[in-house]
C-alpha cells in the first residue's frame, strides 16, 4: 500500500513510518519539523518538509496514496492555554485542509490520530467512547473538533474515516525539550540524577500509559480493518497508574531513587484516567503487549538521552 503520513517525523509517526516501510509499504512523510527530526526515518521514506495547511504541496503528495495517517499537530497542553488560536490553526485547521486535498485527490480512508486528553475530568473509570468528551484544554478542544470534522465532513464526501483516542505514549526516541519535558523520560532521567520531582496534588492522580510498540500496531491495524468507518476508538494500556508509583518504578529500572516534593494548592486534573479498550479489541484485535515495567526498562536501556549521554 501507499501512506501518507503527516506529522511523520515526530515520535510516532516516526516509528509508524518505519514499521510501514520496514512491512514493504510505500509511505510519504509530510513534516513541519517543529518538533520532528528527519534523521530517524529509513532511508527508502520520501521525506518532505512542509505545512499540513499547504494545499498544493498535499495534492502531490496524496496523490496514488491509499490511506493517510493524521498525526500533524501541536501537542503541548500548557502551550495551547497561552496559544489557542495557534492550535486551532494547525489541530484543526490542519486537518480540514488535509481532508479537502484528500477529496480532490481521492483518496479514501483516514486514519486520525486523537488524544484522551478530549474525556478531561469523568465521574467513571474506565473511560469509554461512548461517554460526553470533557476536554479542559486548548489542545483537548482542538482535538476533539478535529475528531468532529473528519467524521462529518468525511461521511459527506464519502471518506472513510475513524480516530485512535490515544492516551500517555512513552517509549524510545521520545522527544525531550528543555520545558514541558513528556513524564516519563523526565522520570527516568530525574532517577538517574537522584534529583527531586514537585508533584501537584497528593501524587495519587493516575494516567494511563501507552508503550509506543502497542501504539503502532494499532495504528497499522486501523488502516485495514473492516467496520471501522466513522468509529473513535480508544488506544491505551488498560492499566492506570499513580504519579507514586510511577516513580517508584523509575528508580527501581534505574537504580536511582526521587525525591517527591508534594504541592497539594496545585492539583492536577484530571484526577484520574484509564481507557477502556473494549472496542479496540473487537475492531483492530489490538490487546497491549508491553505491561508498564518492561516498557520502562526497554525506554531506559535504548534511550541513551536519558542517561545524560
């Protein structure tokens, strides 16, 4: 098959390229390399530097190409809350150009990749599809309107669609900037150092993370599976877990130790996540592989960043 993935050269969508390429696939990257970097692509990817909102470039690209995959976005939460016309400009805008471009060109299936970040604050555990999205953030809005226009608009110009709800994914390779650094390499490396960690809230709020491997395969799984069209379907572990314990286990893989500096004025919300992987199992026969331990331990052991080398 032909792929076309925007946002390509990010954390997944890198691995998803190269899983793809590495099966046989033709695949195509389109990447703003905001956050990106070209050099963790296989050499047989077309790479091409651009703007999921630069429509000539997506005619192109898009064309022959079979199903896309939809990762191009801006995802910091704290960012969003100072920006949000900027989110709004990519996460969504984005996202209808891209399906306009795929409908001049013919292409009949996408693939969006969303967050579950969109269900926000719910009074049950575990969080299921069907449930009233709660997002409390810029980024969780854009998201959520990104999901709403691929169905519509796709279920109008005859577009198969369906979106991946995507919870905490960790692994390998997972990009580090010096602010709003993802929770898990910063655990690790903080272990590694013997340093301390502020923790808003009593440390009990609980997410649900992913191992990037399990994330793949059912992004690959979405671009074939039958009955899936206008479908949101949840991809996570299955398995909360506390800020606590996660750092309980990051000093045990690296055999450093944390520091938990509690802030209790400064909760964090939402208090509590898990996803329900009901469907996911029934439509992409997607069962997570990598329990939470071992995906540290393979993060810690290939991921020499973390380390400080």
């Amino acid at each position: 098959m032909r792929f076309l993935i925007t946002g390509g050269a990010g954390f997944l969508g890198s691995a998803l390229a190269n899983r793809l390429a590495a099966n046989g696939h033709e695949v195509r990257v389109l990447d703003d390399l905001s956050t990106g970097d070209p050099a963790t692509l296989h050499e047989d990817i077309h790479f091409s530097r651009g703007d999921v909102n630069d429509r000539p470039k997506l005619w192109t690209l898009l064309q022959d190409v079979d199903c896309v995959y939809h990762l191009a976005a801006r995802v910091l939460v704290p960012e969003s809350v100072l920006y949000p016309r900027e989110y709004n400009q990519v996460n969504v805008g984005g996202t209808v150009t891209l399906m306009e471009a795929m409908r001049d060109v013919g292409v009949r299936r996408v693939v969006l990749i969303s967050s579950g970040a969109i269900y926000g604050d719910q009074p049950r555990q575990p969080l299921r599809e069907t449930m009233v999205p709660n997002p409390r953030s810029p980024y969780a809005v854009s998201k959520l309107a990104a999901e709403h226009y691929v169905h519509t608009i796709g279920g109008l110009w005859g577009i198969e669609t369906v979106a991946l709800r995507v919870f905490n994914a960790y692994g390998p390779g997972q990009q580090m900037p010096p602010v709003h650094m993802p929770v898990i390499p910063y655990f690790l490396r903080q272990a590694v150092q013997r340093g301390s960690l502020v923790i808003n809230g009593d440390g009990h709020q609980t997410r649900d993370y992913v191992f990037l491997d399990d994330v793949v395969r059912a992004m690959i799984a979405a671009a074939n599976a039958p009955s899936v069209n206008q479908l949101v379907i949840n991809v996570g572990s299955g398995v909360e877990t506390s800020v606590c314990e996660l750092a309980r286990l990051a000093g045990e893989v690296t055999g450093g130790e944390l520091e938990m500096i509690f802030n209790p004025r400064a909760e964090s919300r939402p208090h509590r996540m898990c996803a329900d992987l009901t469907l996911a199992k029934q439509k992409l026969g997607y069962v997570p592989e990598v329990r939470l331990p071992e995906g540290l331990k393979r993060t810690y052991a290939q991921d020499d960043r973390i380390k400080g080398k």
